[in-house]
C-alpha cells in the first residue's frame, strides 16, 4: 500500500486519491492560437524527473497539489494549490 | 536419431542453432537505423529487406530482443474498432496474422478463437450497436449478440442475473484471437537476419546528430553510426528517445499491469473482457490464463507491480468466473506504456525529414507488429506516407483530428 499525505486529511491510502496529472498553464483563452491550443490539450509533462501535478482526495473532493518523481515515484512533498498561486 | 541423442545426451557440447546471430561489430553506416528491437521494429526490418531490398539495416535494441512490451503483452489481436481508420488498419492486421507462421517459417501459434466483450448496461450495449455496425461496413466480423448468445458462446460465465452486474449481452468478433508474443519476434529477427540485416542487442541510442532538418548519426553506448534513415519503435520509451531528437510527443507514460495463473485444463476457449470490470481474461495455450485490465491510475516510468492491482484484476476475474476463487496466481508483471491521448498509435513523419515514427502504441501495439512493420518499411523505402497511415500522423493533434479510440480500447487492448 502507498500511501499519498494530503494537506487536509493526512497520509492516506492513494487508493483514496485520483490524479488530474501534471500542471499546466493556462493559455490566454483570447489571444492563443489552434497550435498552441493543442500543445496545451495534448501535451502533458512526461519527462523522466520531478512533475507537479494535481491530485484529488476522491471521498472529500479537495483538490490538491504533489511533487512526485516520475521514475522512483517518490512523492517529495503535497501542498495546497494556494501556494501555486502565491508562488506564480 | 537414437544414436544423435546418446551422443548429445552424454556430451557438454550440443551443437546449438541460433536462430539469430551474435551481435556483430558496428558499421560507421547504414542506409536505415532501427532503433527499439520490440516486435514493431523487428517486423519494418524483415519487411525493408524481404519486400524493398533494403539489407543495409541496424536493429539497435539497448537491452535483450523482445524484452519490452512485447515480451509483456496479453496478446489480443482484434480489429474490434470505432473509427473506420482504425478498423482499416488493425484489419489488414489481423489478415497479416492470418498468414504469419507461412511468412515466417516459424509458428507462432495464432489461435483465431474470437473475442468476447461483455456489457452490463445500456450505455455499453448501445456502444456495442456503434461498434458493430461500423465492424460490418468495414467488413469484419463483428455482431451484438444477447444474454443467450453469451451464454453459448461462454457457458462458464457468471450471468449474474438480477445482480449489480448482470451481463445483458455482448460484442462478438470471430476475427479476434491470440498468438505467441516471443515467437512473433523471434520469427521475425530470425527471418530478417537470414537476410542480412544487423541486430545489436545491448545497443542503446543515447543521441542524435541533426543537421538542418536531417538525422545525421545516432549516438550510441558502442559508438556513433551515419544514417540514411531512422525510425523510432522504443515502446514505452518513444517519449524519451524522440525527445533527444528534439521531437516532442503528446504522449504519458503509464505502467501496465498483467499476471497468469497456474496452469488448468483448457475451459475458456474464446477471449473474454469486461468493460465495466475492466478486466480481461485468456487461457494460454499452456493452460495459464492470462488476466488483464486497466492502465496504472498515474503516469510513472516504472515496470513495478502493485498489490491493489492485482487485487483488483483478481476480484474481475472471480466474479466473472467464480471457480477461480482458489487457484493461485504463477507470475505477474508490468510494462511501461506510451500513451496517447486518443488511444490511436502515430506513425509516419516526425518534424525531421529523414525520422520516421512507430509509436503511442500504449497497452493495445502487439496486435499491429505485422501491420505497423509492413506499412513503415513502405513508408521508409517509398520516402513517403501511404493512404492507410496518414489518419495516424503527428500533425492530427494540432489540426483537432483525432482518432478516438478510447472507448474500444481502454477495456481490452
Ligand atoms: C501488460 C501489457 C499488456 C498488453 N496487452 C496487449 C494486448 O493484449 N494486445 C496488444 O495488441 N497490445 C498489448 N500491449 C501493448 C503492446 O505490448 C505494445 O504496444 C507493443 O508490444 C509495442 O511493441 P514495440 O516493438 O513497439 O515496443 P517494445 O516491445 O517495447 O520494444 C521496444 C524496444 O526498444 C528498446 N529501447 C528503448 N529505448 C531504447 C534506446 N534508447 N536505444 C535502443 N533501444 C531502446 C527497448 O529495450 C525495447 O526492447 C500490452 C502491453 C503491456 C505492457
């Protein structure tokens, strides 16, 4: 059993989360064009390393952020998606 | 006979024949570098040489033959789609499939025994009708039947009448069937070196050299090989290696999960698969039965197995079939998967004019290994796209045009 810390419930079965997958951002919905569209869409980080990306805790529907390595699957920390936005 | 086996019998030096040679020293060049020795890129390099005349080819494969996805397969072969692209092209796969073990010599025990997909709702019945009738239009065989039409064709199944998940009926395609996953590149790499092209095993690219809009040199642990042309077929890997070319795939890895029981006496004589159970089983033709299901629920670059999986896989599997309650499990395994977002694979050209792709080929490539090998070779010998690939290129994700095959997928490869 692996377990996932969420901010908000502690350390939990990851059975109990869902993953929303990698952040990504937001295209200006005015001046993006058809391409970059499609980057934003299909494109997801897929590199062998550290991603952040955004998980759900499925019984309390919160939805949260995790760094995780892609490789080891190592999750190194989860934190509130406030402080993605304090960070941007 | 008797006396060859006395003789052998009492000795340490049987003479042992290889079906494929040890790896050779590397040309400085060759006029097509495959890289990836899965099924797909051994099937391009037996089609370039035997097909096209085309000998001077390097498979570079980083670690044993085969040892990828399609040493870890279940081995549906089915042509079963939604797009009328997709049912072309997995189609003609199947027909390839029909005929493999005469092209090859060597017999790869397809057994054509037909694909059962189960629905316990409406919604996957009426998925079932779409299914259907575009299988027809494309001529396959492929029809709804109902819970007696279940029935006969699977008498062992748990109906589950009045239950939770009764099965209402179901999506038959006699086309469907199974064959052995290491024979299909054995018979390939053994057909394609008799012909003079080169495997290297424990080769790993690890570069490229780009020129402008050409592939120059690949880059590898043994050292740099001129290239005329380059195809990609990494499996799990694609992401990885097309980004050292600067190419950037829409495709996540996901791990994919399988494992096999103890032998039985043969019962299951078609493939079966759940959609809502997400579970799929088929008895090998040494008496395993092989259960599958759904990808890893997050990307991960990992062959690891987890617990809830299995349980998970094993729970589908009883409750289709509750007298395997007590058998025990011989083997489980996972591969890495490269996905993409519409279950379709990409094949064809790359942003590099000599680069050719063979991937996203995800947790449903085995059953293309013939298909994608013959129809890349055309593309590499020819310089260009042939009709029947062109739905599957690169450029489909930027012109909204994709081919979804998600929902005639996700349940069973
Ligand atoms: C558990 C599981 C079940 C599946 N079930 C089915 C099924 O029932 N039906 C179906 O049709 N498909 C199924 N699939 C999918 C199928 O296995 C693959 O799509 C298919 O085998 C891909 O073949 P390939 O030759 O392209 O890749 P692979 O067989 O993975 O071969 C790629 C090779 O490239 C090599 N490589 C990687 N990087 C490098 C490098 N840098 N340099 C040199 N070599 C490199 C790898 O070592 C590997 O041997 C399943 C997959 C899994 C994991």
């Amino acid at each position: 059993m692996k377990l996932l810390t969420c901010p908000m419930n502690g350390p939990r079965n990851i059975d109990e989360f869902q993953s929303f997958g990698p952040v990504r951002a937001r295209p200006d919905p005015d001046g993006t064009a058809d391409r970059e569209w499609s980057r934003h869409l299909f494109r997801a980080e897929n590199r062998k390393g550290i991603v952040v990306e955004w998980w759900r805790h499925v019984p309390s529907n919160y939805f949260f952020l995790a760094e995780r390595d892609l490789v080891s699957n190592e999750i190194i920390r989860t934190f509130d998606a406030s402080q993605l936005r304090d960070r941007a | 006979m008797t006396f060859r086996l006395l003789k052998y019998g009492l000795s340490r030096d049987y003479p042992v024949s290889g079906d494929i040679p040890a790896t050779p020293e590397l040309k400085p060049a060759y006029d097509v570098v495959i890289i990836g020795g899965g099924g797909h890129g051994l099937s391009c390099a037996h089609h370039l040489a035997k097909y096209h005349g085309i000998k001077s080819v390097a498979v570079l494969e980083k670690a044993y033959l085969a040892g990828g996805n399609t040493a870890r397969n279940t081995t549906t072969i089915r042509s079963n789609y939604i797009t009328p692209e997709g049912i072309a092209f997995y189609k003609e796969g199947v027909e390839l499939f029909e005929r493999l073990s005469q092209e090859l010599d060597f017999n790869v025990m397809f057994s054509q025994r037909g694909q059962l997909t189960l629905a316990h709702s409406e919604a996957t019945m009426r998925s079932f009708h779409m299914r259907a009738e575009m299988g027809k239009h494309m001529g396959t065989r492929t029809e709804v039947v109902d819970q007696k039409g279940v029935e006969e064709l699977c008498p062992l199944l748990n109906m589950d009448y009045g239950g939770p998940l009764e099965i209402i009926g179901g999506l038959w395609h006699a086309d469907g069937g199974t064959a052995r996953h290491d024979a299909v590149a054995w018979g390939y790499a053994a057909q394609a070196s008799r012909r003079g092209v080169e495997i290297h095993q424990r080769t790993e690219v690890q570069g490229f050299e780009a020129v402008g809009d050409r592939v120059q040199a690949v880059k590898t642990n043994r050292g740099r090989i001129a290239c005329g042309q380059v195809l990609i077929a990494t499996g799990g890997m694609n992401y990885d290696v097309a980004l050292m070319a600067g190419v950037e795939l829409p495709i996540r890895c996901y791990p994919l999960q399988a494992m096999v029981t103890q032998p039985l006496k043969p019962w299951l004589h078609t493939l079966v698969s759940s959609v809502s159970l997400h579970t799929y089983l088929v008895q090998s033709s040494r008496g395993e039965v092989v259960i599958g299901g759904g990808s890893d629920p997050y990307q991960l670059y990992s062959t690891r197995s987890t617990l809830d999986m299995k349980e998970h896989l094993a729970e589908g599997a009883v409750h289709l079939f509750p007298f395997l309650q007590g058998v025990r499990l011989l083997r489980q395994w996972a591969g890495i998967t490269d996905m993409t977002p519409d279950y379709s694979p990409i094949m064809g050209a790359s942003p590099l004019t000599n680069l050719w792709l063979d991937c996203g080929w995800g947790t449903w490539g085995f059953k293309a290994t013939p298909v994608a090998g013959k129809r890349m070779a055309q593309t590499i010998a020819e310089g260009r796209v042939p009709d029947i690939l062109k739905p599957f290129a690169l450029e489909r994700f930027e012109t909204f045009r994709l081919l979804n095959e998600m929902g005639a997928t996700a349940a069973s490869h």
